[in-house]
C-alpha cells in the first residue's frame, strides 16, 4: 500500500530555471533534516503533515490523540497555486509521514513531493482511487479531475487510504485507527444520506451549479447536477473575455438566476459575470460563498470536512429551489463561521 508519491517519472525535461529551483530545493532539505535531525522517536505522537485540510482533517479523526497533523494550506488557500515555503520544507523533513492528495492538485509542489519521497514516507491519498471512478476534463489532458472530496462516497474511499497510511507507519496503533476511520466513516455515510435528500428536493430545471471554477464535477455526478466552472479545473488558466461572454450568453439563454463564489477563488470573473448579464437584462445574483478546495476557518464547523460540504449542499440546495435547513444537517452551520 505504502508507495511514493505516485507521480510519473520525470519527463527529462531540460528547463534550466527549474533544474536550479529544484537543486536549490534540494540542497535546503538536506540542510533542514541535518539542522532539524531525524523524525521523531517512536514513543512520541507520530507527525504527520498534509498538504491539503481536508486529508489533514480525516488524519486528526483517525488519528485521535496518537497523532500530531499539520495541514499545510489553511483556509482560504488555492491548492492548485499553492508553492511549500520555507516552513513547510522544516516540517516535511521532520514528519513520520507526508500525505498529499496527488492527482496534479499540488501543481506547484508536484516536483518539489516527488523529490520528497525519495527520502520520505509520501502518500498520494487519491491516487489509490481506481482509475475508473475518476473523472478527466477536456482542458486537463492525460489527468484527471483531482475534486474526489465533493462526493462523500469517494472520499470515504480516501479516508480508508489515510487509515492504511497511518497504521503502516504506526502498527502498533492499528486498531485504533481502524475504530476511530469507523466512526468517522459513519459521519461521512451521514453526510451523504443527507446530501442525497436535500439535493433532491432542488427542481429539475434548476439544476445548474456555476461556480468560478471547475471544482464541483464528483458533487454533479453524485448528485445530478449540470456543473460549469468559469475557470477549467485547474484556477492555474486564466478565463477569457470570451469564456466569460459565451457563459452570459449561456445565463440568459437558460434563464440561470444564481451563480456561486468560492472561498479559495477571487470572485472577479464571477462578478464579471454578474454584470455581463445584468447588462443583458438578465438578473442573475451570487446566491453564496462554497468552500470548494479548501475549508473554512480552522476551530469552525465549516473548517472541518463535514462541515465543508455541509455547506455546500446547503447552500447550494437553498439557493436553487430546493429544501434544506438554514443550519444544515446538524443544526450547526454557522455557529461561528463565515
Ligand atoms: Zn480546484
């Protein structure tokens, strides 16, 4: 189960800029794991740290008290954009266990992890998906569509991965993590029962969820909504005038009256958008902030998983037409979030 980062080989690639950015990536590890030493001792809790705060968030769970977990991007952050910092370098060379997403999420750090793990224990966590239940994307050639975490039932698929990660670094405390991934997964059952029911009290015409960007494919397969992002899936692209006028057109000639922000985008094409149509007699609102690829604020509800697509599916499902509480599935939606 345990394996590298599950990047493809290096494509022998001569860009000499980045042969130097990565040679001096290379030799501050070095100099960090000699200053910092070695990871911690058996004895202690095992430090983990995870590139996104989603799998940070399940490693917590499963990982009770007998683990340390420090999510390198916080809330707010574009993982697709997202380059280690000095810190985070520290961090990586000290932990027990490095787990990424994969699927080219960490674009920035895609070389900088493949580096890692010869020298570190790196898991991918969504590379173990099989190749069959993922989604590609016209604009994404040879990859897939690395958003697994918007539908429940794949991510509880995920989750059982950071479980096999934790309990092969740390088997002596398998048994624990094995109780505790159940009762999370319990959770996640939950949320999805719950994402079922209220998305499918949202009317069949209103089905369209535009948001800025192509993160919400997984959520449209699941739950049977049409997706549009202005953005590919990847924010790394920058939209068009073009995009953004063929999505006004598309606004007003399907007469779509709400469109969604999300937390780890600047809204700008979408307010682009707002406007476009407006100017087209179209009145079309931004019905919501979704926390599409990163959580919310960190001690939240929303700032955890559950939370996370809590809002999501509530906010999306009110906003179209559809029936959900105010607070959501567990009365607890805005208890002290944004
Ligand atoms: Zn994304």
């Amino acid at each position: 189960m345990m394996q590298p980062a599950g990047f493809p080989a290096p494509t022998g690639r001569t860009n000499a800029a980045r042969d130097g950015r990565g040679r001096l990536f290379g030799a501050f590890v070095m100099i960090a794991a000699l200053v910092f030493g070695a990871p911690s001792q058996a004895d202690d809790a095992l430090s983990v740290v995870a590139t996104t705060g989603m799998i940070a968030d399940a490693a917590r769970e499963i990982g009770g008290e007998s683990v340390s977990v420090r999510a390198l991007m916080g809330a707010g952050v574009d993982p697709h954009s997202y380059r280690q910092t000095r810190s985070d370098i520290v961090a990586l060379v000290q932990a027990d266990l490095v787990l990424s997403h994969g699927l080219y999420l960490e674009a920035q750090m895609e070389e900088f992890l493949r580096r890692l793990s010869t020298r570190q224990t790196v898991v991918a966590v969504a590379e173990t998906l099989s190749r069959e239940r993922l989604l590609g994307h016209a604009d994404y050639e040879n990859k897939f569509d690395p958003h697994v975490w918007m539908d429940p039932a794949m991510w509880s698929d995920v989750v059982l991965a950071i479980r096999d990660a934790l309990t092969e670094v740390r088997p002596a405390e398998g048994e624990g993590f094995a109780r505790r991934a159940q009762a999370y997964l319990a959770e996640i059952e939950k949320l999805g029962r719950y994402a079922e029911a209220a998305t499918e009290t949202v009317p069949e015409d209103s089905r369209v969820l535009l948001t800025a960007h192509d993160a919400f494919a997984y959520f449209g397969r699941a739950y049977a909504f049409e997706v549009i992002g202005i953005q590919g899936i990847s924010t790394e692209s920058e939209a068009g005038l073009r995009r953004i006028s063929d999505l006004v057109d598309l606004l007003v000639e399907r007469d779509i009256s709400a469109v969604f922000v999300e937390s780890s985008v600047p809204e700008r094409n979408v307010r682009a958008l707002v406007e476009g149509a407006a100017s087209r007699g179209q009145d079309v609102r931004v019905a919501g902030t979704l926390y599409s690829d990163a959580m919310g604020a960190p001690g939240t509800y929303e700032g955890t998983y559950l939370g996370m697509i809590d809002h999501n599916v509530t906010t999306i499902v009110r906003a179209l037409g559809g029936q959900a509480p105010a607070q959501g599935m567990a009365g607890r939606l805005g208890e002290g979030g944004p």
